[in-house]
C-alpha cells in the first residue's frame, strides 16, 4: 500500500492569454519538475463537480475528497466559521461590517467593508453585538468579529433554517436586499435576519465610534451585511470514509476550516501565508516529515488563484515556477508514494473568476502506469492516460494507485448505509 500526497494548486486550470501569445500558464511557465512528473507519470482531466459547474474552492475540495454535495454540502459559512475555531450548532451567516446611507426609506450600500475598518474600532463595535436575543427572546444572535471588516453571525433557536438568501447584493451602489426565504421553514429565520438588521442598525448608526470615524472622515460600519447561510451538518471523517490516516498543510483559513470538518489534523507550517508570496518549500517539506505519522497528506497552495482572481496571467506563471521549485523533493518519491497534482477548480486569468472548464491532474509514483504525455498542462492532459472524470472519481483512483481499492462489493469501512459512491466516466480512456 502506497501513501498519498495530494496537491492541490488552487484554481490551477486555465484558458490561452494573449499577453503570454496564447499560451495558458501552465503552457507558459517553465515548469521542469512538474514537467517529469508529467513524462514518468499519467495525466487526465478532472471537473471537479461536473462538466460547466464552477466550484467554490469549498465545493470543489469536498467534491474532491469524495463527498457527496447533492446529500454533504453544509455552505461555506461553516467552514469559514470552523477556519475560526467557531463551533455552534445555530445557522452562521458570513458578516461584513459595511457602510450604508439611507434613500426613500430604503438603505444604499456605500462601501461593503465600512472602509475595511478594523482594530479598536471593529472591536467595540463588536461587542454591542455579541449577544441580542430577538423574537421575543425565542432566538439568540451572536455576532462574532474575525479579521478587518469580517465576521460571523450566529443564530441559535428553535426551527431554524439556512435556506435564506443574502441581504448582500454584492455591489456597491445597490439596495441592502429583503433576505427571503427559500422554503416555508425559513419564514421564522427570515423575521430574525430582519429584526438583527433593524437592531443593529440602530446600534451602530449613532454609535460613538462612528461619530468619531465620520469625524476622522472615516467611513461610518453602520449596517452589518450578511450572506451565505449555512448550517453544521456532520461529515463523516475523511479517515471512516476513505480509511486514511489524513493531514492538511495549509495556510489559508477556509482551507484548514475544510480539513478540519473532515477530521484532518492541520498543520500551518512557517512561513506558508496562503498568497503568493508563500514559502511553498516550507510545505513540501513539512508534507514529507508528516509521511512518518500520515499516510495521506493534503497540501493546499492559493496563490495560483490569487493571481488569476487579478487576471494577472503573468504573475499565475510566475507563482507556479516557485512551486515547481518547491516541488523537487517529490521528483525522486520514497518508492510507496503515490503522487496527486491537480487543482480546485479552473480559474481563468481572462476571467478573474472561476470557471467550470476541467482540470489538469497528474498521477505520479514509482511503478505506476504512465502515459505519452511529456508536460503537465491543459494539452497534454487532455490526451493523458487518465481520461477525463469528474472530481467525485478522484478518490477512487487514489485508492486504486496507492493500491488501496478493494473489489466491487467489499466494505471494509463503516459508512453510512446511502453511501453510494459516483463513479463517472465521461469519455473513455484513449488508447
Ligand atoms: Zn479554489
Ligand atoms: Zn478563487
């Protein structure tokens, strides 16, 4: 049996850029390590949730690691909200303090960061919010302040439900929306959104703080914006589900959140910021000391995506030649190691966003099968030994080439009696 190193370099897949005469960044960037890997490997294309569905980097990890979104997917508020070490068994809404002005009665988003207060300020105005109960007290809402303008806001109470939509519009410039519900069980989720806003806003808006942050000719945090609400269920761990003993190497806080709703222990090695000026070695490094005690290492790089979100094709190539360096260590693998590389999503430089194109990704060990590709990129993955499959495959390959699978039938694992795991192809292998 093979141990597992997964990598996975976010929003990785890409389309042509004119700036790099057409070619994608993994085209452009001189790549030698991944580049072998490629030669002495196998390749294929990945849609991590299906053909033209852009992930979030939430769902594309979950769908990855094999949960099933349809039945799993518990909204991105929790993960966040795990990111924080915040546990609660309420509806959490993700949180901004913002900057609103009121117009015929209705309220205008100025600035959706409340000119990215932070400091003293974010923290007093905080600690108005901490605990109000509403509905006459049959619901408790805690606002919990994390970094800069964010937060989260937490409601606990009888007959709740995160089938609510967002009071964000997402643009400035634009009315604070209604929240609404979805279905009938969120009627009574909807009234205490709405009682939180009216609350808060007549906390906030003439609060000392404020007055004095006008004065300053700051932007006043007079409206607490929320959005994406969501409600803990239990994921089975990744360890009864797969029956890996797992650990994550990631700095960005949604990723450790993930890892750790999937009972992932966490690592943040020095030096790993989650941008792209990350200390990549520092993680391959840890990710090969942790092989003594795991046997499936998780290691998340974001800056790849960071530079697509700014449509900066350039400095995409620039972040995957560093991680290239970086990944020299596993050119020559302990020969159980069994190699991942592959991405989250596609996140075209062209677009800024993600994208529902496939992904690259890259088998790689001693005495695995390869292929006739010759470098890891969009091309050449496209004709890879792999094929093209969907994220929901992934894991089952993983246990294929790390030698793990059991024949069709055997369940050696508990799991839920439902469970039944999606096994795609979408086209057939090129032979
Ligand atoms: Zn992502
Ligand atoms: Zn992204």
């Amino acid at each position: 049996m093979r141990r597992v190193i997964l990598l996975i370099i976010d929003g990785l897949g890409d389309r042509p850029s004119p700036s790099l005469k057409w070619l994608t960044p993994l085209q452009a960037a001189e790549i030698p390590n991944m580049d072998l890997m490629a030669a002495k490997g196998l390749l294929g294309m990945q849609y991590p949730i299906a053909p033209g569905i852009p992930p979030g980097s939430d769902s594309g990890h979950l769908s990855i690691f094999g949960y099933d979104l349809d039945r799993e997917y518990p909204g991105r508020g929790v993960f966040e909200a795990l990111s924080e070490g915040v546990v609660s068994v309420g509806v959490i809404f993700r949180a901004n303090f913002s900057t609103v002005r009121e117009e015929n009665g209705k309220l205008v988003v100025v600035d959706r960061r409340a000119g990215r207060i932070e400091g003293e300020d974010a923290f007093s105005l905080s600690s108005e919010l901490k605990e109000l109960y509403l509905l006459n007290g049959e619901v408790k809402a805690k606002f919990l302040h994390t970094l800069e303008h964010r937060g989260f806001l937490i409601l606990e109470g009888e007959g709740l439900s995160s089938l609510v939509t967002d009071v964000d519009p997402h643009e400035e410039g634009y009315y604070v929306l209604e929240p609404e519900p979805i279905d009938d069980k969120a009627v009574k989720t909807v009234e205490a959104v709405r009682e939180f806003l009216l609350i808060s806003y007549r906390i906030l808006k003439d609060h000392e703080v404020n007055r004095k942050r006008i004065a300053e000719g700051k932007l006043p945090a007079n409206f607490i914006l929320l959005r994406g609400a969501s409600s803990p269920t239990k994921l089975e761990p990744f360890s009864l589900r797969w029956g890996f003993k797992p650990a994550a190497v990631a700095a960005g806080p949604m990723y450790k959140g993930i890892a750790r709703a999937l009972g992932f222990e966490v690592f943040h090695p020095p030096g790993a910021t989650g941008l792209p000026d990350s200390d990549f070695s520092s993680k391959i490094r840890k990710a090969l000391d942790l092989l003594e005690e795991f046997d499936f290492i998780y290691v998340h790089m974001k800056g790849t995506d960071v530079a697509s979100h700014n449509k900066d094709p350039e400095q995409k190539v620039r972040v995957l030649e560093r991680i290239d360096l970086a990944l020299e260590p596993l050119t020559d693998p302990p020969e159980d190691l069994l190699v991942v590389i592959t991405g989250d999503h596609a996140t075209p430089c062209s677009l800024g966003k993600h994208s529902g194109d496939p992904v690259p990704v890259l088998f790689y060990g001693k005495g695995l099968p390869k292929d006739d590709s010759s470098n890891f990129h969009e091309l050449d993955a496209q004709v890879g030994g792999l094929g093209w499959f969907t994220g929901s495959s992934m894991m089952r390959l993983i246990l294929n080439y790390s030698d793990r699978a059991l024949e069709y039938g055997l369940r050696p694992f508990p799991r839920p009696r439902d469970y039944i795991p999606k096994i795609e192809m979408l086209n057939p292998l090129r032979l």
